[in-house]
C-alpha cells in the first residue's frame, strides 16, 4: 500500500474514528484501526467490537492496500504534524511495519494483517428512513443526561427510540430515566419510520452521536434491525459536486426491553409553578453551594406568588433565596436534588419553565411554556 493524503483531512477523519478504540485491550487488534487505500480515498475503520465507525478521505493512491496501525499513536502523530502538511503512507514488503512520511518526519509503526480485523457485520435492516442532524441531535442533547449509570439496570443504560401516535400523528420519540428522572424529547415521525422496533442506544454511542454531528445542514440515514444500528451522517454538498462517503456509525443495541415508561409520567398534576428558567437556575446554583456532596438536596416552599429555596447542611450552614413565581394554590414543601434541577433548566428551550405539581411525595413534571416536544419528570426528595 503506497497513499498520500493531506494531513488536515486525516486527522479530523481520525479524531472521529480513533474515539471508539479504548485504550486499554485485552486484544491487540482492537487497538488498530484499520487503513485501505483503494480508488481514489483512504478508508479509515475502527471498532471495540459494540460500536464501528468508518469514514472516507480523497487519497492519492499509488498503490492499493489495506493494514492496521494503532490508533491513538497514528492520530497523536497526525495530530503533531504541521498544517498544510503532506501525510505518506507506505507499507514495507515484510508486511510488519508501516512507514509514515510527513515533510521531514520519518516514523515506522507496527502492524497487524487486515484479515485478522474484526467486521461488525451488520445483517438485515429492516427499517431506513432520513432525519436531519440538527433534529436528532435535539433528541439526543434534551435526553441523555437522564441515562442511568447503573450496570444492574442495564436496561436504562442508552436512550431509547421508538414511534408512538400522538393525537393522530405519528411522532419519533426519545426517553431516558434513571429511576429518579425521566426525560423524554419527540418531533414529528420520519418518512419510513412507521412500524420500527423500540430501540435502546447504548451510552457510548449516544456520545458519539454527540460528537458526530457537526454539520448542521447534514442529514442522517437511520438503518435499524433488531439488534443493531447504523447511522450514516451525510454532509449537505453543493449541487453538482460528488456526494462524498459520510462518516458510518455501527452500533449494537442494548438487548432489554425498555420499562413502561408511561406509567410514572404524572397526569393528575393540579398545582402549576412558572418560573423565570434562568433566575431559577441560578437560585438553585447559589443556595446549593452549601449542600454536600452526598445529599445535593434543596427544599422549595411554594406560596401564593413566591418561591424560597433553601439548603440546610449540618456541617457547613445554611441558605435561601427568594423568587418571584407565578403560583396561586396552597403552600406547598417539596425537595429536589439540585444538580437535577440544573440538568433539566439547561435543556429548557423558552425563558420560562413550567412546574406541575401534587404533593411532595408525588413526581413533579417539568416543561417548557406552550410546548410540548419534550418533558422532563423529577422525583422528589425527603428535606
């Protein structure tokens, strides 16, 4: 294999796939990502055998060929190199070392055959359908905090997708929940969508989605089976210019089935609190300081328009803050964990938020004024 490419394009096509490697493998191809230089591109691929990623760059082929270099080492040695330069890559007759040539940087690097490379071989999708980028990276950004961290529930370790009729239309939702809050985002349903299985995507991958997704113009093609993904994010291009290969996504699912999520979604809710998001959030910044790492707790008293959030910590005092709210039923105490308030204030869209509550032992929803594509339910705390 003999390829030259510019350094610019390697490493921003290596900062995408090099992420899925991890550093420490108990296998040493795992540790590789996998170069093939072949018409006119350099193929790059790398896997942890959950999660595959592969993206395409316009090369200078003189010879095609195709090998496997460690990944973090390739893209620390890309990465140093200066712009504008030059990238030479060329696979010595022995079949164990690649030689990089960069200006006057020379590096060897070791690798291992292309055929002991793993392929995430992918089956039959049954499911295709097209959303923009900025729409799925919505769902995920207003989701995703509320996945659970918790190995024996692996069940809430991703987010999960799936379709549901809303009022007559179809919608494409996200819901995640980490048994002490749910979030759940949705847009109106994709062309092709109809029919899909329920889907969980895994931590890790919904991470990536994160990072993928740079362009806001692109487009994103969803292939889905039962038990894997594949995204395939697609540059938007000028018309008549060659559709270039986009960055693909692999993923396996999480095998569970995804609770029933409805149920803890409270619709008996009678008291309403709007409040200014930004105020709100900087109050519980504030008063929060003094609670401890372990409790996180604030306590908000709720009277006819006011809201006091206080913290009390045996340890290091205590504080209140007073705002001015939109609230005209009883007097009400409820606890919260701050840095779930924080969380979901973040992922608010208008400047006032919307608190429907019960009592303070019930779920307490939170949502945005006058829309209705995402809400947020919060257990509450003992304070």
């Amino acid at each position: 294999m003999k390829v030259t490419v510019e350094r610019a394009q390697l490493v921003k096509c290596l900062t995408h796939v090099h992420r899925v490697v991890e550093r420490r493998n108990t296998i040493p191809i795992l540790s590789n990502v996998l170069l093939r230089a072949e018409g006119g591109e350099l193929k790059l691929k790398a896997t942890d055998l959950d999660i595959e990623i592969s993206e395409s760059i316009p090369a200078m082929v003189e010879e095609a060929g195709a090998t496997t270099v460690p990944a973090h080492i390739l893209h620390d040695i890309v990465r140093k190199l200066p712009d504008g330069a030059q990238v030479e890559l060329t696979t010595r007759p022995d079949g164990a070392t690649l030689d990089l040539k960069s200006g006057r940087s020379k590096f060897a690097l070791q690798m291992l055959p292309e055929s002991d490379f793993p392929d995430l071989t992918a089956g039959t999708f049954t499911h295709t359908f097209t959303l923009a980028a900025v729409d799925l990276k919505r769902l995920v950004d207003r989701t995703w905090f509320a996945i659970s961290t918790e190995e024996t529930r692996y069940y809430l370790n991703g987010i999960f997708f799936h379709t549901v009729e809303v009022g007559g239309d179809l919608r494409f939702r996200a819901v995640a929940t980490d048994g002490h809050r749910l979030a759940q985002a949705e847009m109106v349903a994709p062309h092709g969508s109809e029919g899909m299985p329920g889907v969980i995507v895994p931590r890790k991958t919904v991470g990536e989605i994160q990072k993928l997704v740079d362009d806001p113009k692109a487009k994103v093609a969803v292939e889905l089976s039962d038990s894997k993904i594949r995204l395939t994010f697609q540059p938007e291009v000028e018309e008549g210019a060659p559709a270039p290969i986009g960055i693909v996504l692999t993923s396996k699912l999480i095998d569970g089935t995804f609770p029933d999520y409805g149920r803890v979604i409270p619709q008996g809710n009678d008291k309403e609190m709007k409040v200014d998001r930004d105020e709100f959030a900087a109050a519980v910044d504030r008063v929060s300081t003094i609670s401890s790492e372990r409790g996180r707790a604030v306590k908000l008293t709720l009277g006819e328009g006011r809201l006091v959030l206080s913290v009390t910590n045996p340890d290091s005092g205590s504080a209140s803050e007073e705002l001015a709210v939109e609230y005209e039923d009883e007097t009400l105490d409820i606890g919260f964990n701050s840095r779930y308030l924080l969380d979901i204030a973040s992922q608010l869209e208008t400047e006032t938020a919307v608190f429907r509550l019960a009592d303070s032992g019930s779920p307490t929803l939170i949502s945005d004024l006058g829309q209705s594509n995402a809400l947020y339910v919060l257990m509450p705390m003992r304070v």
